[in-house]
C-alpha cells in the first residue's frame, strides 16, 4: 500500500504517442505505467522505474520527462499545464517552473494560476475528478546521449531551462516538427484542437513561470483582415514575421523595459533584456515552422527581474514601424488626421511619448501600406494619364517632367516629375452651366514629398462648390501659375468676360496679366479674395472693429454705403483709408465689379478641401489624383439626384434662390411703391421701416434694366425686395428677372454628364517612355520636425509688439519653464 502522502501517477512513453493526428496527439497504449511517488522519490529512482518497467534498463536512457496536470475543468473543455522534469528540484517541486508546494497544490487546490495552458474538448462527462498529474517520458536517446533541456514541448509552447540557463540559442536542426503538437487526453480517444494553442499567462509571481506576464501578448488572436496584404500576428502565415516581431516590441514597451535582438532573420528571432547577464535572464527565442507557415516560442525566460536605470518619456524599442502599425486605423479612416492627435492616441496606448517627427514618418509608411509606396507613386502617373484617357476621352491630363543628369550627363531612362494638370470631361461640360466665376488657390502638400496642389472652383446656382481643375506643382510661384492657368483657360473657362477670384499671390498676378495668357479685359477680369484682404489688414491695424469695418465697406453693394463705412474707417484712423486706397477699388469692393462677382467675396478654398478632397493631401501623388476622380463622382451622383428630384417636384429654381426670394419677400411688405410709366418699368420705392443697418429710404427700381438703388438686384442677378414689392404691385411674376444660372434645369445641367467606371489598372495601356521619379529637391527633410511647406507671406508675419505668453498658463511675463503653475499639483487651487 502507498502511505497517504504518496500518489499514483500514469507514464506514457514516447513510443505510444500518435503524432499528426486533426484533433491534436493522442496516447495509443492502452496500459500506461503505473508508478506510485513520495515525497522522497529521487528523480534517479523515477527513471529508473521507467526503464525497469519498460525493460530497457541499460539499453535507453530518458531524455526527459514532460509533465502535465489538469488545471480547469469547464463545462466542455479541460485545461492542462505542461512542463518539463529534469531534476530532483524539478520533481518535488512540480517542475522546473514550479514554487514549493505545486504538487501539493495541484492535489488539493483548484486556486493554483496557470503556467503554460492548453485545451482538450471532453468527449465524455468526467465521473473523477482529474485529479492524477500524467507523463510523457522520451526515450529516443540511447545510453551516453546527453538529456535536453528546454527541448520542445509536445504542446506548442517552448518551457524555459532552468534557471541560470541561457545560451545554446541555435535551433536543433532536429527540432521542427519533430514533436507531436499536443498532449492529449489519457483516455486514448483522438482528442485536442486543429486550432494553434493561445499562448496566455496567469501570475507573474514566480521567478521562472512560462510566460508570467503574457496576458498583452496575444500571439493567435490577430485577425488576418486588420492589414490588406500583410498578415499580422503569429498564427498567421506571415513569412517575415515583421507584425511578430512588433508584438514583441509592444510587450516590452507596455512592461516598460528594454531588450535587444541577438539574431533575427527569416527563419529566427532572438531576443535578449539588455541587462542580460547583469541580474537579468530574460529571453526569448522565436522559430519559422515552415510546414505550419507560424511562428513558435522555442524557448523563454522570464519575466524581466532587472530595475530601470533612468526614467525616461520615450522607449527605444517605439520605433516608428511600431507606431505605424498601431496608428494604420486611423489612417485609414482619416488619411488626414492630425500629427499630434495620433501622437496622443499612441503616448496613451504605450504609456511613452515619442517624438513629432518619429509620429510623422510612422504615419507616412502607413499611408504607403495603404495607398502604395510614395517613390514608386510618380512612375504610376503615366499609367493613369493612359488609362483614364481611355476610360473617358476627352479627359485633359498634361504631365511635364525634367530631366536627370548623372555625371554631367542625360540620364534617358528616369525623369524628374515636374508638373501635372488635369481634368475630366463631366468638369468641362459643368462650367458651362456655373455662374461665370472661376475661384483660384493653392494648398499645400502633407506626404514624403513636398509640392502644391492648384485647384481651380467654380459654383453652381445652388451654391454647391465643384473643382474643375487640378494642378500638382512644385510650389506657387510665377511659372507654375502660367502653367496652371494656360491650360485652365484653353480647356474649361472658355467663356468671354470671366471673373477670377484669387489672392494677391505675385505669380498669379505675372500669369494673369501674360499678354498671351488670354485672361487680360475685357475677356476675362480678376478679383480678390476679402479675406486675404482682411487678413493682411490686420497685420498692420490691430483690433476685430478695425477688420470689420473694411469687410463691411469690401461688401457693400452701393457707392453710398461704401462712403458710409470708409467715413466710419476714417474717424477711426485716417492710415486705414490710406492703406486701402492703395487697391484698385474694382478689385476688393463689391460696388465696382458691375455684378460679376454674383455675392461671392472669396476664393472657397477651405471649404472645398474639407468637404470634397479633405484627406488627398496626405496620399501619394497617384492615390490623390486616384482621388480626385472618385471623389467627383461621389459628387456628381449626389448633387445629381438632389436636382433631378426637386425638378420631379415641379420647382423651377434652386433651393438657394427659393429661400433668398422667401426672406425679400417678408421684408417687401412694409414698402410704399409708385409706378413712373405705363410699360410697368420705373418704380420708386419708399420703405415705412428702414431695413438692414443702412437705409436710403427710398429706392428707384427699373424692372426693365434690373437695377435697384440698393445695389442686390444687379449683384445677385435676381429681385431684391424693392423689385419684389414693385413686381407685387403690378401684378406681374418675378421669375422672368432671374438670371438663367439659378434655373434648376442649369443646376442639373451641372451634374447631368456622368462618369465612367474606371479601366482596371491591369487594362490600362502599356506605357513607354522614361520611368518617372520624384525630384529630391522636394524630399522633406529626414531630420527633425518637417519644416512647413507654407510660403510665408505678411499675412503669416506676427505682430512684434505682442507680448509673448507662457505655453502652460496663457499669462505674459515668463516662460513654460519659469512658470509657477508648473509645480502645482493637479486639483489644487488658488488659495494654499
């Protein structure tokens, strides 16, 4: 009999294990051995059991033992611990990776953490309670071979030596697929999982557990979807293991400790703590298991028992691939979110806060995941040109390039790309139904490489904004506005008597005022945008009423009103008036343009980014061109519905102007009006309440040439109130004395030319000639914050006279670091 403290466990020898088997590994003997251990059995004695038992005692010697015992029993699933037993401490201590009292623990406790786990199902309702620990004895060795430890498990998971034991890092070229992928059940049933085990942790007290702390890495659990064309995690078939390797990065990162890579190439990866051999054995050794196509943990040792020597708010393992990968969401989503919102979403993810510009190069490689490679995006632009010329002819697509001397010679097989402009058909076709305006302005690029994209605005007589044209250049400056606009001019704005709305930019001054650039009066005219105006203002007259009160006298749509806000200018500051004096009047007030501007005082810029290209410049130069046709389309297919169903309503004119009519409406009922001509032409019009902040009183209207003294009816190009009250009293309707744009048959004229569906890249005809690459003038720069691409103008010069404040507490005096708040507790207030 055994004493109580004895227990019977159950030996397996490898020469009954059934490898390969769908449903994990299975023991085949129907008779394992039964060998009774004490509390004082010796592993000598154990092996010898084994060996008398067997019969082999002097013909094999064990190798090693592996050793399992139940830990979880669920409703349809057992949970084991595997290990290896090489020693007496090993043995009385329930294994190399063991405390004291496992054995103890595991017979009477289900509160023991788990070390290594896997999962069987249970084909059966368990009548026992599993409580007998098993073994699996390997007896491959002959006599004299040498006994492995940290050899590999039969359950995927590799157990550390013990400890103290850190070399022999090579793989044994004996070790892949050599064991079976899991210990099964005693049963002899096939049992197991065809799933790759879920490496998980439990507590991380011990000092050599198997992996005490690797609850955050998750090496099965990544989906195969998060990163077209890269298959992310381990589990999965990645073949550089780049995404693996990552994982490891962000466990050392989220432990806050640093370590470093002994080797690592296509087949291997091994890592040690950078304190190794100074008080810390931590490593970790990664295998490629080919046939399987996943990475395995061979061997590890952890967790880390060294102390940080510094305190640090950066890690060198966050790199910027590691941060690619964690910001390659949002990218995606928002091709231009914020530098430093992702610079915050990634210090709170890590705990570390990296660098501006480390953020910024990991956002620029995930956008070459997704979009494709930035250098590689210029030798696609010929492609493209080919392609959409065939998708839809017609489409105007000009590229310029420059060459490339190597050694004072002509390199003919690569060319600089220099300048592009293009666009579409349905574009061409719109701007002939768009109010005879076209807005003009340049925004700059945000990728690898710097640059300009040109874009040229018209609107329809809904007051929906629709880029026409687009130019990438290298920047704003003479030339490539005289490029831009010749094209502009010769392909879509045709028409006579055009006004163009811009900044007071140099080049696009030089270009418009080219003898042949065909944009001279009276064929075309040009404008400038009130907010630059304004803006450039304010750099020198300080103060909100100041600006004010030139936008007020920039709009005002009489010559009387203008006087009215300039005497106003004066009082305040005679230089005000000096300074605007200095601008032709026809090209800032609204007053002088003899209706051309249609109401519209400004070039729409920013509203046509963020509500139509928000995001194309952040992409590589094929995907933001790419863009601008998709996302015309999406353009063209809404508006489009939108017009054709208010015209199935029966409505003649576009919302904008049925709201503008409804509002004069209201105000034309407290008018006096008398009639001057039986033709029902000339009107004088007395108003019983002044309307608006300024008032004449009273008003002469003529139906017959569509003026009004208020100046609205000949600058919007439809009835003011004065006429609508006029047009009331005489019984006749308004609508004849609305400009055609605002017609809905104009507006779904807009949008009635759709798109087609674009040629499959793989269709696209083959193109010969130079390959094209980026000019490295336009790198940005590899070191430091990117500098911006912003051309510095006075609207950007600051005011030298402002007193500088402190970044933390916004007050003058002294600086972020001399600040007294920046002691101060979190929470605490004014009062100590």
């Amino acid at each position: 009999m055994a004493s109580e403290d004895s227990f019977l466990v159950l030996v397996h020898h490898r020469g009954s294990i059934k490898r390969k088997t769908r449903s994990g590994v299975k023991f085949t003997d129907k008779d394992p051995l039964c060998i009774v251990l004490s509390p004082t059995t010796s592993y000598d004695a154990l092996v010898s059991s084994v060996l008398v038992k067997l019969g082999l005692e002097g013909v094999k010697r064990v190798k090693k033992f592996f050793y399992r015992i139940p830990t979880t029993v669920l409703h349809d699933t057992v949970k084991y611990d595997c290990f290896t037993i090489g020693s007496d401490e090993d043995l009385h201590s329930g294994g190399s990776n063991r405390n004291a009292n496992t054995i103890a623990t595991v017979a009477g406790s289900s509160s023991r953490p788990a070390v290594a786990s896997t999962s069987v199902p249970v084909y059966e309702p368990a009548i026992q309670p599993a409580a007998s620990p098993s073994f699996a004895v390997d007896l491959s060795g002959n006599v004299g071979e040498e006994v492995g430890y940290g050899e590999h498990l039969p359950a995927e998971v590799q157990c550390p030596p013990p400890a103290g034991v850190g070399e022999g890092l090579c793989d044994d070229p004996d070790d892949d697929d050599v064991e079976p992928d899991m210990i099964a059940d005693d049963s002899g049933d096939d049992v197991g999982a065809s799933n790759p085990i879920r490496v998980t942790g439990g507590s991380s007290s011990g000092t050599q557990q198997y992996p005490p702390h690797f609850s955050s890495l998750d090496l099965h659990a990544m989906r195969q979807d998060d990163y077209p064309g890269q298959l992310a995690g381990f589990g999965a078939r990645d073949t550089e293991g780049s995404a693996g390797m990552t994982e490891f990065q962000t466990y050392s990162i989220r432990r806050g400790v640093q370590y470093k890579v002994v080797e690592s190439d296509y087949r291997r990866y091994v890592g040690k703590c950078s304190e190794f051999g100074n008080g810390c054995t931590w490593l970790i050794r990664l295998s490629l298991r080919q046939r399987k196509g996943i990475w395995e943990v061979k061997r590890y040792n952890g967790p880390h028992t060294c102390l940080a020597t510094s305190i640090s708010s950066d890690h060198r393992s966050l790199d910027y691939h590691v941060i690619a990968t964690f910001i390659m969401p949002m990218v995606r989503a928002d091709a231009s979110v914020n530098i430093k919102v992702l610079l915050n979403a990634t210090a709170a993810h890590f705990g570390f806060r990296p660098t501006y510009r480390r953020v910024w190069m990991a956002k620029q490689k995930a956008v070459a995941i997704i979009y494709r490679d930035w250098d590689e995006s210029y030798n696609e632009l010929p492609r493209w040109v080919l392609g959409v010329q065939l998708t839809m002819p017609g489409t105007v697509a000009v590229l310029k390039t420059c060459p490339v001397r190597v050694g004072g010679q002509e390199d003919e097989s690569h060319a600089y790309f220099h300048r592009m402009f293009w666009t579409f058909p349905p574009c061409i076709e719109a701007f002939r139904h768009c109010k005879p305006l076209v807005s003009i302005d340049g925004t700059h690029l945000y990728g690898k490489y710097g640059g300009t994209l040109l874009v040229a605005i018209a609107q329809d007589g809904n007051s929906n904004i629709l880029p026409v044209a687009f130019a990438l250049v290298e920047g704003e400056n003479a030339e490539s506005w005289s490029f831009f606009l010749s094209h502009l001019r010769q392909h879509v704005t045709t028409q006579p008597g055009l006004l163009v709305i811009s900044d007071r930019h140099n080049g696009i001054k030089a270009a418009l005022e080219a003898p042949d650039g065909g944009w001279l009066p009276p064929a075309a005219f040009r404008a400038f945008c009130i907010r630059h105006v304004a803006v450039n203002f304010a750099l020198t007259f300080k103060g909100k009423d100041a600006r004010r009160l030139l936008v007020n006298a920039a709009y005002a749509k009489t010559e009387v009103e203008f006087d009215y806000w300039f005497d106003i200018m004066r009082s305040e500051n005679p230089a005000m008036c000096d300074w605007a004096n200095r601008i032709e009047y026809s090209l800032w007030t609204q007053y002088c343009d003899q209706g051309r501007r249609f109401g519209h005082m400004t070039t729409n810029i920013s509203e046509c980014v963020n509500s139509i290209l928000k995001g194309v410049r952040n992409l590589p130069v094929c995907s933001l061109v790419k863009a601008t046709y998709g996302r015309l389309v999406e353009l063209f297919v809404r508006k489009g519905r939108e017009a054709e169903a208010q015209m199935g309503t029966g409505q003649q004119f576009s919302q904008y102007l049925v709201k503008c009519i409804e509002a004069n409406l209201k105000t034309a009922r407290c008018f006096t009006v008398t009639v001057y001509d039986r033709d029902n032409s000339e009107y004088t019009v007395a108003e019983t309440t002044p309307t608006g902040s300024f008032s004449l009183g009273s008003y002469r209207v003529s139906l017959g040439s569509q003026t009004c003294d208020c100046g609205y009816f000949q600058a919007l190009h439809f009835p003011c109130p004065h006429a609508l009250a006029c047009c009331a009293y005489s019984r006749l309707t308004w609508q004849p004395y609305v400009h055609q744009v605002y017609r809905l048959s104009s507006v779904f004229g807009v949008y009635h030319m759709g798109f087609t569906p674009p040629i499959p890249e793989g269709f696209w005809p083959p193109y010969v000639g130079p390959t094209v690459i980026p000019d490295p003038s336009m790198r940005r720069a590899r070191e430091g914050r990117p500098r911006s691409t912003r051309i510095r103008t006075n609207m950007d010069e600051a005011d030298p006279n402002r007193p500088k404040r402190c970044g933390l507490c916004r007050q003058p005096g002294h600086t972020r670091r001399s600040c007294p708040q920046a002691g101060r507790p979190i929470g605490t207030g004014g009062n100590e």
